[in-house]
C-alpha cells in the first residue's frame, strides 16, 4: 500500500464515520477496487485509522463522558454488541465479510428503513420528541441490540441506531449523540 492509497483510506474512514452509512463496507469496497492484498497490515491499518475516528468522538463528546447516568446508558447499550461480537466473531469474519451482494443488500434496506421513518415523520405518524434525557435502560438495551446488527457489513453502525432510535421517537439529534457515544 502506497501513501495515496492509504491517504485515500483515511479520507473514506473519516467522512463516512460520522454519516449514517458503514463506513467499514466503505473501506471493503475500496479495499478491493484498489486492489489492496488482505494481510495483518491492512487489518491493523483499518483498525488504526477506526480507531482515529473514535478518538476524535471522545475529544468532541468529552464533556457528556462525566455524566454517571449517561456513561451507564451507554454500557446498556454497549452489552449486546459486545455479546454479538465476542460469540459470533468466527463466523462473521469468514463468512460475511468479503460478501459484497449481502454489503449491497444492508445498503439498501437501511436506507429504505431510513425512507420510511422520514415519510412516517413527515406524514405525522411518528412524532420525534424524546430527548436523550428521556432515554430509560431499556431503550438503550434496546438500541445496543440494534447496534448489534451493525456487525453485518453493510449495516451502519450509526445508521441503524438512528433508525431504531427514531422508531421509538427520539430525535435524531439526540440519536446522533448516543450513537457517537455508543461508538466509544
């Protein structure tokens, strides 16, 4: 991997960290247009630079790290990602990574999901008025779950939390915050 592709690489992780797209498929489609050989290198790469994303989430979302109550809201959620993550590690890594037709497919069915919640809202069938303040242990288990989803490629991470978010009425400012926290 020469500098530009790795500059190229960076640029992918930062801009599409913080949209509600996955920014890890990003990396995999580009991954494979550049032609990049999978090796431990280009694994610790992408860890690197993922992990430049979330450091920035702390730098700018410090001050919401000192509330007790949020930070416990926060591991609720963090729970069933972790879960997923640490029992079905094996299974995802060989078989869903790579598989550019499933990345496509969650591409399109959160982006529909993200569609029709914005048409409910717009139609005034789904009212987002929840604050995160609002937020109780429940809807945080609840949004670490959809969280959890996010460990199929294609399925953003942040997006989906939005969306489970919005479903249950908060607004997506406040979704946009307890995904970024969530993230760390």
């Amino acid at each position: 991997m020469n500098w530009l592709q790795a500059l190229l690489l960076g640029v992918i992780e930062g801009v599409t960290e913080f949209l509600p797209i996955s920014s890890t498929a990003h990396l995999l489609i580009a991954e494979r247009l550049l032609q990049l050989p999978t090796s431990t290198f280009w694994s610790f790469f992408t860890v690197f630079i993922q992990l430049g994303a979330i450091l920035s989430v702390i730098a700018a979302f410090f001050p919401y790290l000192k509330e007790r109550r949020l930070l416990l809201l926060i591991g609720t959620g963090f729970l069933p990602t972790a879960f997923v993550g640490l029992t079905l590690y094996k299974l995802i890594k060989s078989y869903l990574f790579g598989n550019f037709t499933l990345m496509a497919l969650m591409f399109i069915g959160v982006g529909l999901l993200f569609l029709v919640l914005e048409w409910l809202v717009y139609t005034k069938r789904l009212a987002l008025s929840r604050k995160i303040e609002a937020l109780t242990y429940q809807h945080a288990l609840f949004l670490g779950f959809a969280q959890a989803l996010a460990v199929v490629p294609g399925v953003s991470r942040s997006g989906i939390v939005f969306v489970a978010g919005m479903a249950l009425g908060y607004r997506r400012a406040d979704m946009a915050l307890f995904s970024f926290l969530l993230a760390v």
